[in-house]
C-alpha cells in the first residue's frame, strides 16, 4: 500500500451543498483515505492507496457528479 495525495482545483462549485456532493462521491471510490474539499479555493485534497484506486478514477467520480477538474 502506498498512499499518494493528490489536489484537483475544481471548476463549478458554488457552494456548501457542491462541497458535500464532491466530497461524497470521492468517499465512495475505494481506495480513498481522506478527502478535503475546499469552497474558498476551488480544490479537493485527496489521499488515496494506489494499489486500489488511480488519479483517473478519483476525476472521473467528480465529473461524474456534475463538476470539472481544470
């Protein structure tokens, strides 16, 4: 197991109810160990184990919940 961390700025979040959609939909990606995101800058600061889940898979679950990575 080795833990990676990784920050994602994110386009479309407005406001704390955007926060907790992000927020959910990284938690539900196996592998993901601790997931901050932050309204104010626009990011998500993510740890996860590479040997479960990948940089892809965490984007693709924030696009999938409506936002974009820039």
């Amino acid at each position: 197991m080795t833990t990676q961390t990784l920050t994602l700025n994110i386009d479309g979040m407005t406001c704390g109810g955007c926060v907790k959609s992000v927020t959910n939909a990284v938690n539900q990606v196996a592998g993901v160990q601790n997931c901050e995101v932050s309204l104010e800058q626009s990011q998500a600061v993510i740890q996860f184990d590479d040997g479960v889940t990948s940089e892809t898979a965490l984007k693709e679950a924030i696009e999938d919940s409506g936002y974009d990575i820039k």
